[in-house]
C-alpha cells in the first residue's frame, strides 16, 4: 500500500449536498408555503438557493466571508435572486434548513462503494471539512458513514479552514499520520487539492464536471469508484 491514510471532503465528494438540499429546499417551500411570498417555482427556488450557496461557500473559503453571514443572509439573497418579498422569518427559514439538511442521507454514485473497499483493505480513513461540527456529524451518522472513519476534523475542531495549512497539519496530528503516506480527496479546488497539495500531501480531485486548471492533482477522476484502482 502506497498511502496508509485517506482523508476525503465530505460535502460535494462523498455526501451528496445537491440531492440533500433539494429534498429539504421542496420539503421548506411546501411546510413554510413559500408560495405566499412570490416563491412560485420549486426549481427557481432550488436553483437560486445552490448557485449562492456555492458562491458564499467558496467566499468563505478564501476568508472573504465569515459563517455566521452565510447562515443570516443566504435565503434573503434567494429570495432577492428570484425577486420574490423576502419573508419577515427568513432566519426561521435557516433555522428550519439547518435541522432538515442533515437528516438526509444520500451519498453520491460509488460513494458507499469506494467505502467499502477502502475499509475492507485496510485503509485508516478521516474526514477533513469546512463544514460545521454539529452539523457535519447529523449529516455522517444520517447516512450510516460514521463506522469507516477514525476523525472527523473540522474548521471548528482545528481552528483554521481548508486550504490553511494548519487544518491538514491538525488533520495528520490527531490522526498520528505522516504526509507523504496520506492522500487528500476533494472536489475542491482551491480547498481541498491546492490547500493539501501545498501542505506537501497527494491529491485526488474529484472532478466529474472535468475542469482544466494550470497545475495538477496527483489523480483526477470523473467517478467515485476510479479511485479503487488508484489505491
């Protein structure tokens, strides 16, 4: 065995955030009768909401942003978006994602495979994510994920965010691992390849859209299960 730790992204890459948010974005449009404030179209609303999720997602990523903005202020820039009256509860609406979200278990195509495979060959594996702890945890448990991993490091838990250094540098402390025997895969970009691949760790980018950047990851692969003939 080439590397002896994985450490994945958890949103985007194993837990499939898209999917997830969608069911809850319907299950809030129709429980909080959107309807009411000019919200007339599930899949404008759907759209709206992960398009600017993403954007304040990677603006959090750089340090432009702190998290507590995304949480206050993405529906009311959703609803902005689809020109639709921003709702006095708009907070409530939040509050409301935040309980339903990680409830949801979906993981993505060749996800649970890969898993399986990696746990069954011996692999000691850990989570790396920007997300948050109580949120992050629902979200592994919901989908029955939690036996494959030894650490679940997030920005809370090290005190830095991915691409910082100092979160994979916490990420291989806890985990009691070197670099050049650990792998990071990611669909990240700038977060997960770039911060782990300056940080002196191998990389696999998780890349199904195909993206072309100036530098390489060590891997780039379109499917989940690509990875098994990898490792």
């Amino acid at each position: 065995m080439r590397y002896k730790h994985l450490f994945f992204d958890l949103d985007h890459t194993l837990w499939d955030f898209e999917k997830n948010s969608s069911e809850s974005l319907e299950e809030i449009f129709h429980s909080l009768m959107l309807i009411q404030y000019g919200v007339s179209s599930i899949d404008a609303f759907i759209g709206s909401f992960l398009r600017i999720n993403t954007e304040l997602w990677n603006a959090f990523d750089t340090g432009k942003l702190h998290h507590t903005y995304i949480r206050e202020n993405r529906f009311k820039l959703v609803f902005e978006d689809i020109g639709a009256t921003c709702p006095p509860n708009h907070s409530e609406i939040s509050e409301t994602y935040l309980r339903t979200l990680p409830d949801k278990k979906h993981l993505l195509e060749g996800a649970l495979d890969l898993l399986n495979y990696a746990f069954s060959a011996g692999y000691r594996m850990h989570i790396i994510t920007n997300g948050f702890n109580d949120v992050q945890a629902r979200k592994i448990a919901s989908s029955e994920i939690s036996h494959f991993f030894e650490n679940i490091v997030t920005f809370e838990s090290a005190n830095a965010k991915k691409p910082d250094p100092r979160i994979f540098a916490y990420a291989l402390e806890v985990a009691n691992a070197l670099p050049e025997e650990s792998i990071m895969i990611g669909d990240n970009w700038i977060a997960d390849i770039l911060g782990a691949k300056q940080f002196g760790m191998d990389t696999v980018y998780y890349n199904p859209a195909g993206l072309q950047f100036d530098e390489a990851p060590t891997y780039d692969i379109r499917r989940l299960e690509e990875l098994m003939l990898i490792l």
